[in-house]
C-alpha cells in the first residue's frame, strides 16, 4: 500500500483530526478489499481502532471494529486466541452507551458460531464484562451460554453475594438448573448444582438441605432424570414440593417443559386439559401463573426479574 496514505494517517492522528483519519483508514480497508489483500488490511485496522477507542471516539473506533470483523469473515482464516483477546478488548474499551456496541458484538457472535471453544469463552467474557457494568440479566444468560456449569455455580455464587437476599440462596441455582434441563443440558445442570451447592460459603452441607427444600426438590428432580423414573414419581415430587415450586411463577413454564423431555407429557393445545392440567392443580389453580401474566406480589423473590425463557439457553 502506497506510503503516502499511511504518513496521512499518522499526521492526522498526531494532530487529532479525527474525521479525516477515520476516513483514511476507510480508504486502506477498501484498497486492501479490491486487492484481497486481508492481513495488511486487518493490521491497519487493529491500530485504527485502537487509537480512535484509546481517544473515546467511539463512533469511528466502533466503526473500524465492525470492518474488522468483515474482514474476519471474508477471509475464511482460523481464528486464534489473539483475534479473540482483540475482540474483547474492543467490547471493555467500548462503553456500555456507544450506540453500536450491539451490532459489533453481534458480528463477533456470528464469527464465532463454527468454532464452539472460541464462542463459549466470548460468552464468558461478556458475561463478566455485563455483570461489571451491573446488566445483570443479561451477564446470567451469557454466562449460562459458556459451557462451563463449574463457572456458572461460581457465577451464581458471586451474583447472590453480591446482590441477592439470604433467603433467596437456593433460587438463584434452582432457575438455573431448571433452565439447563428444559434444554437437555442435564451435565451442565448437574455441574452447576454441585459447584454451586459445595462451594456457596452461606450454604449448608447437602444434600439433603435441611433449611432449603427447593434444592432438595431439584437434586431429587436430577436423580429421577438420571434414573429414567416415571411420570408418577416426577408428579409426585411436584406435589410433594408445591409451596417451594410456587415461589417464582417462571417455575411453572419449566416444570412444563421437563414433564415433556424427561417423562413422556404430551404439550396440550388447551393448558387446562390432560397431563397439563394435573400439574397446574399441584402448583396452584391461578391461571396468571401460566400465562406469566400474574401481577408481583410482596413476596416474590428478586430473582424472578432474571427469569429468561428457556429457548435462550439452546
């Protein structure tokens, strides 16, 4: 690439004429396109968006940040552990604000999709990284994308110190664990549980739990699973277990959901027929708790606000 275009780039950088750089460095990622030529194009990028991210130009910086993945893309590379670290440099020095955060990590998302080690450690890298900005939902929900039920208990055990009531210790595993099965992910389910059960530091030995009966429900719940019970015992278990399962109505959706992957209910056109209906009878006949439509009531815990519908975790 001509010489000329570069001393451009580097004297309108020095004197931080932004808009003129910018355009520069445009001018090099299209030269380079015709020309194929994709590592000079993805080095003269990588320093673009540095310096405009490293001078809070987030406009421009997340501009070039996009490109760089298009790049990526076009050039059908392997994509090694350094273009992971760049990435996620990217996204921490990009504030939670920059309007086009979004689409930048939605196109590494995509990059990512053909290489499952690389997009389960981005995953836990936005995880982290939207827990310290306090997006709290979403961090849960990437973390549980990771892969790793050993750093989700260690995630769930962070986020309940960090946020969560004493008596709300068993709900934060128990939605997680939950979710995990509705999507066949009974390892991952059965790692978070243990991880987060050994290690919470305000958590009793078990099981069983002696002060936590959802969590003796959702270890038995694993056991009849594993051990390919009938449908009896799984409604026995309900039954057995109704006021804790009463505590979140998002409960209700994945008790649904496990009653057909693990123990042979049919989905019913009409919630209050069949299989469907016996359930709703043994968790309590307010039909707001099917429909998600129930209104908060004073005792509803705060862990329900990060209910995520159970297609998130697929």
């Amino acid at each position: 690439m001509n010489s000329k275009l570069y001393q451009r780039i580097q004297t309108a950088q020095e004197e931080k004429r932004f808009y003129e750089a910018h355009q520069l460095y445009k001018t090099v990622y299209f030269r380079c396109s015709l020309r194929k030529n994709y590592t000079e194009s993805l080095e003269c990028l990588l320093k673009g968006v540095n310096f405009f991210l490293e001078n809070h130009q987030w406009e421009s910086g997340s501009d070039l940040a996009c490109l760089y993945v298009d790049v990526l893309i076009k050039s059908n590379r392997e994509i090694t552990d350094a273009n992971l670290r760049d990435l996620c440099k990217f996204v921490s020095a990009m504030p939670s604000s920059c309007v086009d955060r979004g689409k930048f990590i939605s196109k590494c998302l995509s990059l990512f999709s053909k290489n499952e080690g690389i997009l389960c450690a981005f995953n836990e890298f936005l995880g982290r990284q939207l827990f310290v900005e306090g997006a709290l939902p979403q961090a849960r929900s990437r973390i549980m994308l990771a892969g790793d039920g050993y750093k989700v208990g260690c995630f769930l055990i962070e986020m309940h110190q960090r946020y969560g009531l004493v008596s709300e210790i068993d709900l934060f595993v128990a939605q997680a664990v939950l979710q995990f099965l509705c999507v066949k992910n009974t390892s991952l389910a059965a790692l978070t549980f243990h991880t987060y059960t050994r290690h919470h530091p305000r958590l009793e030995a078990g099981p069983p739990f002696i002060h936590f009966p959802l969590l003796n429900f959702v270890w038995l719940l694993m056991l009849a699973i594993e051990r390919k019970h009938t449908y009896d015992i799984f409604a026995f278990l309900c039954a057995q277990y109704r006021p804790q399962l009463m505590r979140d109505p998002s409960y209700t959706e994945y008790i649904e959901k496990i009653s057909q992957v693990y123990f042979g209910a049919q989905r019913q056109n009409d919630p209050f027929s069949g299989i469907l209906s016996n359930l709703v009878r043994m968790l309590g006949d307010d039909g707001d708790l099917l429909d998600g439509n129930g209104a908060t009531g004073p005792g509803q815990s705060s862990s329900s606000s990060n209910a995520m519908h159970v297609d998130e975790v697929d």
